[in-house]
C-alpha cells in the first residue's frame, strides 16, 4: 500500500533528480 507521504516524497526526488540533470547538461555542454 502506498501512502501519499510516499507518492509526494518520490516526486519531490524525480524532480530533484531531473533538475541535477538539467544543471549537468548545461555544464557538459
């Protein structure tokens, strides 16, 4: 069962991953 802590945490974490991504593209290119 997954619980809406859990939805929230896991958005909150693809959506740092995706702006770390963003910052390293930048800085490769």
């Amino acid at each position: 069962m997954i619980s809406e802590s859990q939805i929230f945490i896991a958005l909150v974490a693809a959506f740092i991953t995706v702006i770390l991504a963003l910052r390293l593209g930048k800085a490769l290119y």
